[in-house]
C-alpha cells in the first residue's frame, strides 16, 4: 500500500483499539467536566461580591487544570502522545497574591478553553465513529440475521437495512465490509484533530517554545559545524598543503640534481634548507590548526588552558577559576573559546588589562571577563559578541554585556551544567 495511504489507518490493531477506547471514554467526559465547571462559575460569580465567590472560581479553575490532566494521561495511555506536565503554579505569600496566582493560572484558562472546544467535537466524534461502527456491524451480520428473521423483507429498523432475498442480504454484508474497513482510518482521522487539540490547548506552550528555541540552535549548530569544517579545509589547502607541495617540489629537484654527472653541492643545500623550512612552515599551521579545533591545554582543564592562554598574549590578563567540579569537556571548549575571543577584543578595546574569572554557582558554569577600556560594547548582528552568543545558544547558554560609556566592560556567559 502506498505509505501516504497507509498512514491514514493506525499502525497496529491494537493502536486502533486503544483509539476507539479513547473517543468511549473522553467523548462524555467533557460534558461530565463542562457542567461541574460552568455550575461551579455560575455560583462563584453569584457570591463575588464576598470572599467566597473568588474562591469557588480559584476552585473551578483548579478543577479545570485538574481535568486537563486527566486528559493528558488518558492521551499517554491511548493514544500515545506523552505531555510533559505543566509547571507549577507560583504561590507568593500571602492572600491576595494567592488569589492572583490561582485566577491568573494560564495552564487552568487552556485547559478551560480544551474542554470547551473538546465537548462538540467529542461527543459528535463519538456518536458519529459509534453510529458508523455499528452500522457496519448490522450489515456485515444481516445475512445471519436474514435466515433468523422470520417476518417478510427481514428488515433492521434502526439502519433501515432490509432485504426480501438472501442475494440481497449478501450486498448488505459486502457494504458491511467496506464500512469496517474504512471504520479505522475515521477513528484515526478523529484522533488526530483530538491530538492537534491536545497540543495546542493542553500541552505547555513553553514546551513549543522550547521546540521551536532547539530547532533554531540546532541550525546554527549545523551552519556552525559546516563553517567550521570549510575552515578547516580552507587552511589546510591554503597553509600546510602548500608548504608540503613547496617542500615536495624542492625535494623534487634536489634529487633531479643528484642525479646529473656534475654536483652542484651549493645549490641541493640551497634546495633542502628551503625543504626543511617548509617542512616546519607546515608543522607550525598544522599546530595551530589543531590548536584552533581542541587546544591541548584543555586535557588539563580550564585552569591551565585559560592561564597558558593568558601568558601567551601580548598584554596583562589576570585568570582564577573556582569550580567546585569539572565541567563537560564540550562546555569547557565553548568556554574557552568565548574567553579566548573576548580576551582578544580587550586587548584591542580593554586599555592592555583584562580579568578573566571563571566559575559555578547553582549549576551554572559562568565565565565573566572585564576590561576597563572606554565601553559602549553591544551585542550587535555580525559582530564578534553576536558570534559568541550564537556559540553559547546551542548549549543554553546566554552572553550579558554591562559596557556605559567610560568603562568598564564587563561581559558574561552563563551556561547551564548537567546535574
């Protein structure tokens, strides 16, 4: 079968009765939980005037969030759709902040709003998936109830399914057939819309936002890594390989001079020096090139990356790392890149002194590094903090800049670590 047609039916019998069991049992479940919530208002808003109206509404609102749950598990179970569970209501001390928080709940509003929009659409779901069920029930079985039936044209009055011969009979249980077989793609079609509903009302919407915030970072993390890797190759087209075929074309020649009847000894010395000084041209960029991709340092940790770093440059860097324990080692490049980066700009804007302090707190890896240059530093598009912040974003991490005019700047990266 073609697979877009395929995807029309549930994948297993069993999917399809678990479907079936799901629109049973929510199609009068919304009416069951509409009518307490619609008599729980209707009285709320009658005693507003008094205390105890706004808490017969925080009540409603309470129930409500607690039927949309109901909801959620029933869907985990049927219909295989796990919803994370909502987060918890904030609850400041205090009544009037406790009213506020439990009127203003927005996870109680959607799921008010699903079980508005659930009741229709699930009770016609119900009745009408169920009337069509039975219906080809009735006619896949009329042959059988056609021989049992003794009165004239052997009809069933509630499909108006009848026949006056058994070849007729015949038909309806043909009819029968193709009603059943079509009976499971309806179901599926049915609990589809309940899933798009179940998603856009009852699911968490920080949870697409979260969705959506991953699918961004996880582009740029693709752009990221190919840019990375036409780098690479880049400079190393462009750097080692040239000097290895330099030294390859000098070795080539020395030895094109070797082989003639008259040595000229000065001019192969010339040859092979300049051989070895590609030779180590090349060795040199292949170093920092692999220095570029994962610095040696960082087998150590941060401490010696950062403070080997620091001593290599060409102005005053102090560096402290206080970590209570040793980060990811992808954390720990993303880090040590972001300091590297923001070293070199203090050193052009950061008046020749800069302070790099890495640290946790709260399960946050933070790196924070200050220079006392003029200020006015901002994250702009294309700029060199806008391309940290792009290599923070992948794994969660966030770049605040404090930069008033006179200085000082003061950059931070947050990261989260694992627990």
């Amino acid at each position: 079968m073609n697979p877009a047609l395929r995807s029309l039916w549930p994948a297993t019998p069993r999917q399809a009765l678990r479907e079936t069991a799901w629109l049973a049992i929510t199609g009068p479940l919304p009416l069951l939980s509409t009518v307490l919530l619609l008599a729980g208002t209707a009285v709320g808003i009658a005693l507003t005037p008094v205390l105890a109206g706004l808490l017969i509404l925080t009540g409603v609102l309470r129930g409500a969030r607690l039927f949309g749950g109901l909801h959620r598990r029933l869907a985990a179970k049927l219909l295989n759709l796990p919803l994370p569970p909502p987060p918890r209501t904030d609850l400041a001390p205090g009544l009037w902040n406790w009213l506020t928080a439990r009127l203003g709940d927005r996870t109680a509003w959607r799921s008010v709003a699903y079980l508005l929009v659930r009741l229709p659409f699930g009770l016609l779901a119900m009745i009408g998936s169920g009337a069509l069920g039975f219906f080809g029930l009735a006619s896949f079985t009329y042959p059988l109830t056609w021989l049992l039936e003794t009165r004239p044209g052997h009809g069933l009055p509630v499909f108006n399914i009848g026949s006056f011969s058994w070849p007729g009979s015949l038909g309806w249980c043909l009819l029968g057939i193709a009603v059943l077989t079509v009976w499971p793609a309806v179901v599926h079609l049915l609990t589809g819309v309940d899933r798009l509903l179940l998603r856009t009302l009852a699911g968490d919407p920080g949870l697409r936002e979260r969705v959506r915030f991953l699918e961004e970072t996880r582009a740029t993390a693709l752009d990221e890594a190919a840019e990375q890797l036409r780098r690479i190759e880049r400079d190393l087209h462009d750097g080692a390989q040239a000097q290895l075929v330099a030294m390859a074309m000098k070795l080539g020649l020395a030895k094109e001079e070797l082989a003639t009847e008259t040595v000229d000894l000065d001019q192969i010395r010339t040859l092979v020096d300049t051989a070895h000084s590609n030779a180590k041209q090349a060795l040199v960029e292949l170093r920092d090139l692999a220095r570029g991709i994962h610095p040696a340092a960082l087998d150590k940790g941060l401490s010696l990356a950062l403070s080997t770093l620091a001593s290599s440059a060409d102005f005053s860097a102090t560096v402290s790392v206080e970590l209570s324990r040793r980060p990811p080692p992808s954390l720990e490049t993303i880090v040590y890149f972001a300091a590297a980066e923001l070293m070199t700009n203090a050193s052009k804007h950061g008046a020749g002194r800069c302070t790099v302090l890495v640290e946790d707190r709260e399960d946050v890896l933070q790196l924070t590094v200050v220079d006392h240059g003029p200020g006015g530093a901002a994250i702009i598009p294309g700029g060199g903090l806008s391309g940290i912040a792009e290599r923070l974003r992948p794994a969660d991490g966030e770049l605040t800049v404090s930069s008033p005019n006179g200085g000082p700047t003061v950059v931070t990266a947050t990261l989260p670590l694992p627990r």
